[in-house]
C-alpha cells in the first residue's frame, strides 16, 4: 500500500509541476493531494512540501482550516466560468448544461470555503 501512495505522490507533485507553466492546469490541489500521499508514504518528502515556501502556505492552510486563498478562489472560479462558456458553445443540446452545471457544484464549494 506504501507504494501505491508513493507512485500518488510522485504523480501528483508531477501534475502540479506541469501545473507551474501551463494556466489550465491547478498547481496547489495536485501539491495538497501530494503531500496526503506523502504523509502515508515518505514523511521526508511529506515535511519538505509542507515547508516549501511556495506550496507549503498554501497546504497548511488547507489542512488547518480548509482554506483556501482569495486568488485561488478567483482563478477557480474564473476557470470554471471559462470552460462552462466553451462546453456551452461548442456542445450541443442538452450536453451544454453539463459543463456548466459542474462549474455550479464546483464553483459553490470554492466559494464556501474559508479564505486563507
């Protein structure tokens, strides 16, 4: 089990990686998954994402009290309205809404949550 958490760690700091130079792509939620993953498999590397200077902020805050902060809110909610317009122009009939009804149930629990 230790190595499937490694191999979800490894991924994820990968995705967050990529994350870093292309804009639809999230950086903190693969960063905070990835140190969940590390904690059950390499408590190093676990340490060395929740100290991070960059990531680490971003993670404690999340893991304290679920927050997240004012400019991830934006960018969530600003890329959620972006891929509901292009689900909705380039979808047809009733596969428009779907797109938009995630960005919705998306959207909403971003918005919820406390601002770190």
């Amino acid at each position: 089990m230790r190595t499937l958490w490694l191999i979800t760690g490894m991924l994820s700091f990968a995705a967050g990686a990529v994350g870093l130079v292309l804009p639809v792509l999230p950086t903190v939620p693969f960063m905070i998954l990835a140190a969940f993953a590390f904690a059950r498999a390499n408590p190093k590397w676990e340490a060395w994402l929740v100290n991070h200077a960059v990531f680490g902020p971003h993670i404690r805050a999340w893991r304290e009290r679920r927050a997240i902060s004012l400019y991830g809110k934006w960018a969530g909610v600003l890329a959620l309205i972006a891929s509901a317009a292009v689900g909705f122009w380039l979808l047809d009939g009733w596969l428009q809404y779907i797109p938009a009804a995630v960005a919705v149930v998306s959207g909403s629990f971003i918005v919820t949550r406390p601002t770190a």
